[in-house]
C-alpha cells in the first residue's frame, strides 16, 4: 500500500492526538477477534484515530475469509489462540489484495510462530498488554512499510541468527569491531544510536537518552539505515547484533 503520512498534534495534556482534519487519511481496518471485551477495547483505542474499523467480528468460522475485501488497508486479527487460523487469513488476505498490511494481537508470540507467520504474509506483532499509545504507533509504523515486533521476540531472533553463525565469528564478535563501523562510515553518535537500536529501544526513549528531539533520531536513524544497507529497525538490529563490539552502542535503561 502507498504509504500515508499521518497527521499528529500534541495536546496540553503532552497525549498524541490525531488532528481532525478533512485531509487526513482514513484508513479502513478490518478486526476479527474471539473476544467481545478486547474486540470492544481496541475499537474504543482506535476511535478518533485515522484507523477506521469497517468490520469487527469473531475470527471463527468461515465468514472471517470475507475480511479481506479489497478495500480493507488493515486487517488485526487475534492470535492468541488458533495460530493456524492467523496464517490463513494472511495468506488469503494476500491473494485478494496483496498490498493490505495484517497486524498479529497475541498475549505472547514464539519465534517459531512469527518466522512462519511472516512468511505468510504477517507485518506486524503486538502484545495485547501494550499501552494504546504504543499499538497505535506500532499500527502506524506497519502503515508506513515497517515490520513490528516486541522486543522480547526480536532479542530472540537475534540469539537465533547468533547460535547459526559459525564458531570462529562468535570468537571475533567478542573483539571490538570499530574498523567495521569506519568503513560503514558510522559517525560516533549513529554507533551509540545503532547500540540502541540493538536493544529496540524506540526513538522517544533514545531522544531522551541523548537530550535530543526525536525528530534528530529519525535523521540518524535514517542515515544509519543508508549507511549499512538495511531496510528497517529490525533489520538494522540484527546488523548491529553482528558488528558491534559486545559493550557497543549506548545503553538507555540506565
């Protein structure tokens, strides 16, 4: 799908509010969830919101194929239970319409379940305990082209990439890798923000890290993207998990 700029306001309680505006983009989502409580719960978050939910509705039974209508930009599906189910509607949502973006709401996801379910199709996993705010990011972000996923699954993934890699490598990656990140031409500052990355941290909480905008970050974070050949966060993390030294980057947990 053709990405959409989002338009955002802050208010004078410093809470993200999207501006109501004639020019701003609606974006139809389909929801197909088991429980009527979090069915209710996340159409009360996304009111108000560009996220306009056109079909709300258990994701048993057959009719939840008819989802996947070519108008439908978003599809949310609970996947907390029948993951089977998930890799259907995302395989079928992809034969209607391949540009629509599908999100995974789950209390917990294995690797083994998001390798498999992003293969069918899936761009997006959150957890249902993630405040508003950050599945509303998070919904955005996937609406923007990236790929979202809890920090807990990424570090898995990336101890995953870590076990494959040949012995010798992992003896070399206890080594510091600064001549690596020259080449890359990496200036210091985009070294501790990739360190960051690393850890998925997101941009507000790197910004107040470094006593910077967030829209600094962003510059950074898009430089650094160029700069080492990655497509987005998730892969610039797993990157940064085999070039940098292990103490590389800047923690911001402390």
């Amino acid at each position: 799908m053709t990405a959409q700029t989002l338009t955002l306001v802050q208010n004078d309680q410093n809470r993200t509010d999207y501006a109501h505006s004639s020019f701003a983009p609606t974006i139809p989502v389909a929801l197909l969830c088991d429980s009527l409580l979090l069915r209710s719960g996340l159409q009360h978050i996304l009111r108000n919101t560009p996220f306009a939910i056109s079909e709300a509705t258990s994701a048993k039974g057959p009719k939840r194929l008819h989802y996947c209508a070519a108008n439908t930009a978003l599809v949310i599906i609970d996947a907390s239970q029948n993951t089977g189910r998930v890799l259907e509607v995302a395989r079928q949502a992809r034969e209607r319409s391949p540009e629509t973006r599908i999100v995974a709401l789950a209390d917990q996801f294995d690797r083994s379940f998001v390798q498999t379910a992003h293969g069918a199709g899936v761009n997006g996993f959150c957890l249902v305990d993630s405040s508003p705010a950050v599945l509303i990011k998070s919904l955005e972000l996937v609406m923007l082209g990236e790929s979202v996923l809890p920090s807990e699954v990424l570090r898995s993934i990336m101890d995953g990439v870590a076990e494959r890699r040949d012995p010798l490598l992992q003896d070399k990656s206890a080594e510091p890798r600064q001549p690596d990140l020259k080449a890359y031409k990496l200036s210091t500052r985009e070294a501790q923000i990739l360190g960051c990355l690393k850890e998925g941290s997101p941009n507000k909480v790197i910004a107040r890290h470094f006593d910077v905008t967030e829209a600094t970050v962003k510059v950074h974070v898009k430089a650094i993207l160029r700069k080492i050949g990655a497509a987005n966060r998730t892969q610039a993390a797993m990157w940064a998990s085999q070039h940098l030294p292990q103490r590389g980057g800047a923690s911001v947990n402390g």
